[in-house]
C-alpha cells in the first residue's frame, strides 16, 4: 500500500508548479482529479516548450500530469460548480495556482472551500504572494529568475544575466507545496485539522538562493562577482567551473590549486601556492587551467584526479548519460500508457519508500475523459444515497 493510498486530491492548478506537487502526490499513491476549462484544459496542454507534439499535445503536459484523471467543467456555469463542490465535500487536499482574487470570483477561495469542508488541506501558488504590489503579475519562471536576483549568478561575468535552462522557480514552488502539504496531511492524521498552505514563487526563489543571500547580507552587501572565465559559482575560487578538454569537457568543483599543479602537470600552476589566491587570482589561475586541459583527453584527465581523490566528473549529455551502467542501474525510466492506448517513455518518482521504487503505469489524461466515472461515483451515488 502507497502511503498516500485513499487519499483524494482536487487540483485546478495548471502549467507546471501546482501540477508538479499534485505530481508527486499521485506518484506516493493520492487519487488525483485535474479540473480543467471546458474545451480548453489545463493551457499547457497546448504550451509547447520544444517541436515535439506527443498524441497531439504538449510534451511538458504529458511528463507533468501522468497518473491523474481529468474532469472538464466550465466554472462559469453553476451546475457545473455545484458537481465540483461535491468533490470538494470528499477531498482531502485541493490545489490551485491562479492569481490573486480569481478563486475568490470562481467562489473556490479558501474561505467557501472550507465552508463545505472544513478539515480541508488547501495549497496555493502564487507567482509574487498576495500582498505585494506585484501581486497581479504573471507568474512565469522566466519573469521570476529574473525579478530575484537568479540571472545574476550564471554564466561568466562579461555574460550579462543568464537564466537557467529549466523551468526551476516553478519546480521549486511546486516542491515545496508538495512539502507543506504533507505537513499539513500528518496533522489531520493525528489531530483531523485542515489547513491552508500559501507558497509564492518569488519566496520560493529566494530560498533557492538561501547560501549566496545569506553571504551577500553578511558581507557589507557586495554583490557576487562571478569569474571571466568558467564560471560555476560566484562565491567560490579556482577551479570551481567546466572546462573543455581535447575531446569533451571536464567539471572541477573545489580543490588544491598545488595539488592539481603536480597531478596535471602544470608548472604554471605551481606559483600559486596561498590558499587564498584561489579566490583573489581565480581568473589567472582558471585561464591557466583551461588552456592546459585543452591538450588531453577527458578520460585521461579523470585517470588522474579520481584516484587522487579530487572532486571531478566526465560532463554528459543525455545520450551518454543514459547509456552510462550508472544510470542504468538506477531504472530512471518507466513507460506510461494512456487511456486511447497511446505509450511514452518518462521518468519515475525519485523517491524510494521502503525500499521500493514508485512506478505508475498511468499515462496524462485525455481532457474530460473521466467525466462520466467520476459524476457516476460521487454525484450519481450521492444522489441515490439521500434518496
């Protein structure tokens, strides 16, 4: 048994942060019913973040919403408002992540959810939280690396600000919903309280950014200076950074700078010799290395520092990677089918329980195509039950 195994979840959320904690909720075994726009759906369903259109829709939806069912309704309409209140009644946890005041004019605010269900766990994303006077922004995780001081920490310091290649703000959001809602879920357990969990993106943003910020608040707030060359970390000396190499690239985190001068072979390197010129001298010292680790292999730079015990790494793409026996053994991939019978590949929940790996056959939804069941189990019955 799953531990969130009869667990029912109601999710308006749509795009990737709410739908990425619902996610993870259905992966440890919660029943997750996705409300979405009559004709419409969830708009990324029509979102597409690459030339890939998979079953005729988003690749980012189908990676996002497997294991969950979709119930299509038009909020506008109130018979259609009255079956979801229904739901509601039965819920354990609901979700949602539109801007400030629209659930209040759908009527789905926390204060009328918890009016038909009081012991309720509702969660919110928000892109700036409901008191700032960005509140009525968009939330989109481009915007928020941006507007939090994040685009200033990547790339090398004539680069100007550069974002991250991934949708990170709202991973990030959506991670950290998932977090206080299954707080809140063990104090219903063991005291059946509900409870309202409020994550903003631009908050989850700064947490991110926790070790840099606390830095820059202590030391006088200078900014990060990021290195000229090979930039990995702001805040950190030579050799932190990726270097290219005769045939690929090779990722150095932190270590001695004399050390690495004797085990490369590198006279240049062996004039520094002060622990804090790693930091004071890191562009001359991180000029000489990527000049000298042009002249060998990766794997025979790797020959040399894994066995000294420095932190190093191959750098690889997605192909190399997932031929790796490293990955292999992991058993990351797992194939989903959805309801019309169509297969995709995609991860798996990282988290083991037990022991065991969390797979889910279960494929995203078509939209609306668990209308009928659902109205049959819990509006058909309640009907027939009050009879």
């Amino acid at each position: 048994m799953q531990p969130l195994e009869d667990y029912l979840v109601i999710d308006f959320s749509q795009f990737l942060s709410g739908p990425s904690a619902s996610l993870r909720l259905a992966d440890m075994g919660a029943r997750v019913i996705k409300i979405e726009r009559l004709g419409v759906g969830d708009i990324c369903r029509t979102l597409y973040t690459s030339n890939l259109i998979m079953n005729g829709e988003s690749s980012v939806f189908h990676a996002i919403n497997r294991n969950k069912e979709s119930f299509e309704v038009d909020l506008k309409n109130e018979d259609d408002c009255e079956i979801v209140r229904e739901l509601l009644k039965k819920a354990d946890v609901m979700i949602h992540n539109f801007r400030p005041g629209v659930m209040e004019r759908l009527g789905f605010d926390y204060k009328s959810v918890t009016n038909i269900n009081p012991n309720i766990i509702y969660g919110e994303i928000s892109g700036y939280g409901t008191e700032s006077e960005w509140k009525n922004k968009p939330g989109q995780d481009l915007l928020l690396q941006s507007v939090t001081g994040l685009t200033s920490l990547t790339g090398n310091a004539d680069s100007g600000p550069v974002a991250m290649g991934l949708s990170i703000v709202d991973m990030l959001a959506g991670a950290h919903l998932a977090q206080g809602l299954l707080a809140c879920l063990y104090r219903k357990a063991i005291k059946n309280e509900g409870g309202f969990v409020q994550i903003s993106m631009m908050e989850s943003a700064y947490d991110f950014q926790f070790e840099t910020i606390t830095t820059f608040m202590n030391d006088g707030g200078t900014l990060p200076e990021r290195s000229k060359n090979n930039n990995a970390n702001a805040y950190l000396g030579a050799p932190y950074g990726i270097y290219q190499t005769e045939n690929g690239y090779l990722a150095l985190a932190m270590g001695s700078i004399p050390q690495l001068a004797v085990l490369l072979d590198c006279e240049a390197l062996e004039n520094y010799i002060e622990i804090n010129e790693a930091f004071d001298k890191r562009d001359e010292i991180k000029a000489i290395l990527a000049n000298h680790l042009l002249s060998d292999t990766t794997e025979n730079w790797l020959s040399k520092l894994e066995p000294a015990d420095i932190w190093c790494a191959d750098v690889l793409n997605w192909n190399a990677l997932m031929a790796h026996d490293g990955f292999k053994v992991l058993n990351m991939i797992q194939e989903v089918e959805m309801v019309d019978g169509y297969k995709y590949q995609t991860t798996r929940c990282p988290i083991r329980i037990d022991g065991e790996l969390l797979f889910s056959s279960k494929g995203s939804p078509k939209l609306g195509q668990d209308n009928e069941k659902i109205i049959q189990e819990f509006i058909t019955q309640n009907t027939t039950a009050n009879a």
